[in-house]
DNA sequence: AACGGTATGATTTTCGAAAATATGGCCTGG
DNA sequence: CCAGGCCATATTTTCGAAAATCATACCGTT
C-alpha cells in the first residue's frame, strides 16, 4: 500500500499526543517557546496541527515536568525562570547526579566503560569540527547529554535516573537562556575529560568533586549572564 | 441562585480533570485500584463521569507521576510493584528526605517548630482516638502525611519539595498494599515522637539518622509482609 | 467623574462521535 | 493437529463542536 497516502503525522512516539509532548518540550528548553510565554491553543493548533484534547494532553504532561504552568480555567503558559528558581534546580542536580556517579562508579562493568568513553570521545569529536558555541549545535546538545547519561547510566535506579532527567532539562533551558550573551564557552572540553577519567580510574571521591564544580559552575554562569532575565518584577 | 442545580461536579480542583487526578490517584494509593489493574476508558468513564479526554488528560497526569503506566496504543494501567521498585523508591526516599530535614532543621523558625509540634499534636490524638491499624483511617493518613511535610517544610526547595511529595505517594502505596497482611503495627508513634525532638532541638545527624532507620524499616516491613505480592513470575 | 453591575467577546474546558489501532477468533494450507 | 494470515470486534486515540468560564468594555446610577 502507499505508505505516505496521508500520513496521520507521527514523527516520535506512536501516539500524536507523546509526540506533541516531545516536540514541545524540545522548544521550551531551547528557549524556542520563551519563558512566561502564554499557550494559547489557537496558536498551538497551528502550529502544529493537534486537535484540543490532544494538546492538553502534552501541556498537561509538561506541567508535571516542571516545563510549563498550568493555570486553572486560565490557560498554560511556559514556565517561568527565576534565580530561586536556578538555585534549586542547581542544587537538586548536585544532590541526585552525585548519588548517581557514586553508584556508577562502584557498579559500573565493562559496558559502562565502553559508554562513558565513547559518548565523550563523540562529543569532543564535534567539538573539533565546529567549534563555535556548541549550545546552536543539535547535534553537541545531544552528545552532550548522552555523556552524562552515560556516566550515571550504571547506577541501578530507574526512579532516580528519571528524576534526574528532568532535571537535566530544566537546567538545560536556563543554559538556553543565557546562551546568547554568554562571551565564550569555558573549557567544557577539559571538564569533561577529567571527568571520563575519574570515573573510569573509579575515584568517586574526584569525580564527584568534578561533577559538582561542574554544575555549579555553569549555573554561575548562567546566574551572571542571564542576570537581566532573572531579576524581573 | 440554587446553588446545585445541575452542578457540573467539581470537588477538588476547579478543572473536572484536576479533580479526576485528584480521585485517581488516592485510589491508587489507597490500592483501590490494584497495581497492574487496566485502566479501561470504558470503567473509569462509569466510574468517575468523564469523557475520554478529560480521563485521558488525569491518567497522562499520573503516569508522569509514576503511579500510572501508559503503554502507547494500548491504554493505561496502574503501575506495576515490584521488590526493585520498592528498593528504589526507598533508596530514593532516603536521599531526598535526609537532605530536607538537614535544610530545614538549619534553616527552621518558630513557625516550623510550632507546626512540626502542632501536627504532631495532632496525630497522637488521633492513635489514642482510635488505637487501630492505622491506615484504614483517613484523618491518620492526613495527619501522618502533614507531619513528615512539616518536618521538611522550612527546607526552602519547592522543587525538592516536589520530588519529595511524589516518592512520598509511591512509598505509600506499598504501605497500604502490605497493611492487609501486616500483623500490628509497630511503635511508630515512639518513632515520631522521637524524631520531633531531635529535629526541635536542632541534633541533625540524629534526626536524619531516625528518619533513615524509620523509612528502611517501613520499607523492610512491606517487603516481608507484602512479599507475596512482590515476588511475581 | 467614579463605581458597580452586566452584556459581549475571547479562551479554555468538556463532551461524544468518528478514525485509528490492537486483539482474538476463524479459516485455510501444510 | 499446528502455523500463519485474515477478518470481525474491542479498545484506544483523535477530532471539532458545544458548554463553561474568564476578561473587558459598556452602561446606568450615584
């Protein structure tokens, strides 16, 4: 049969609604979809194409996520940023993603090696091959994430490794935010190399040190640069 | 005006969905609806009055939660339990809970220390009230609820808070699907108490250490007496 | 002119029908 | 008798119209 007769647009998951989700989730963390931006369904409709029920079904999950606020009887709109706000996920990472690393490291096998080494390995390859800011860069974004995903991939909870991810997106969109009037990239590529060879060396004790520096520092980052974002009212 | 002329059913939220979630999810806690139970749009549209969507939109809700499992194209149904999940959560629990209660006995005022003693207060009365198993009544379940958030509640995190409150509900439904089978409780109000004065007179390391040993303990309990339940094959 | 209440338009929320998809039984060929 | 494909039925998923709710401008009264 024709496969592409009419094509009930599905690009994601199976379901048109998981997809929705997905693709606007990707747009609020890229700052596509600017923080406090009001969602209306009229433009949502348009914009890509989903009945009613079918978008709230997406904003209604992103809510839990953290991703968007749900007003009753008033609509959604994306979720707004704040230092506070910065500050909490900041430490809500340190706190769970060096759980995760000790576990790793202490659990990880051959195969969590072989991960960690070659999701970095990847990222510094495109590093290498455009070295502009990575942030523009679908691609870094997702070798990016797939080196931390990595990293604490062996630590033998499904619950905290999903708590994690959503932090990771949070956190993520404020590094969005402040992409555009941040000077220059630090030396990620550095960190991340230290980073690899704690782990894999399995000293917990440096590799959480580096984690922790590692976040934080980026947060500052973010802090200072997005400055004029965050301290509205 | 008559107040209840055909009252669209609204008792929790202001959203019929809000309030379908609402229902939902005590059920599921409340192992009214039992783990692994499908969730048919047919029942629930009986059971709970609403359409399709707006039944849809509370279960995505959930499964985001972690109290729902969404198997796309092929419905929903209450998360699964199993021993892992249990470890899981409690491991979680543990990380999560120790942290708060550092934050919050640091952080704490006067309105922390009175409502940590007040929702104390309140939940002895209630065991004296009515001395047995204590989770069948619903006015425990609350005051047991509102003391552990007292005790966390000057931490400072609302994002914290969140995750907190949604390991919170999974730790619970284990606890009601032990109960059954459960022989007595044991001295859980010696453990309560105990824990209120180490946090009001500001011991740290002992508070969080009677908060690690009260959350393991539970867990072990429901993993022994639940145990038929868990191990399924 | 200021205030309060009301009508109007905009927007969200809910509904049940219709489309899409999965499930289970049946039939055929080996 | 079993395996594999096909049709019928059950169930989920999606849609756009209709109801409910909110926001705003208007009008009359003080």
């Amino acid at each position: 049969m024709p496969d592409s007769a009419i094509r009930p647009r599905k690009e994601f998951g199976k379901t048109i609604a998981a997809d929705i989700t997905h693709r606007l989730r990707e747009e609020i963390i890229a700052c596509a979809l600017a923080p406090n931006e009001p969602l209306r369904f009229d433009v949502l409709r348009e914009r890509f194409g989903a009945s009613f029920t079918t978008l709230r079904e997406a904003l209604t999950a992103l809510a839990a996520e953290g991703l968007v606020d749900a007003q009753e009887q008033r609509g959604f709109r994306v979720a707004p940023v704040s230092r506070q706000d910065l500050i909490e996920v900041t430490d809500a990472r340190v706190l769970v993603e060096v759980e995760l690393i000790r576990r790793s490291i202490e659990r990880g096998d051959d195969d969590w090696e072989i991960a960690v080494i070659s999701t970095l390995h990847r990222l510094k390859r495109i590093e290498q091959r455009d070295p502009e800011h990575p942030l523009r860069d679908p691609e870094w974004k997702i070798a990016h994430r797939q080196f931390h995903e990595a990293l604490v991939s062996a630590c033998g909870s499904a619950t905290l490794l999903a708590i994690r991810a959503e932090l990771f997106d949070r956190a993520e969109r404020y590094r969005h935010l402040s992409a555009n009037f941040r000077p220059r990239p630090r030396d990620k590529a550095g960190e991340h190399q230290a980073i690899m060879q704690a782990a894999i060396s399995r000293n917990a004790d440096l590799a959480v040190q580096l984690i922790e520096s590692h976040i934080r520092s980026t947060a500052d980052n973010v802090a200072t640069y997005a400055a004029h974002l965050l301290d509205t009212e």
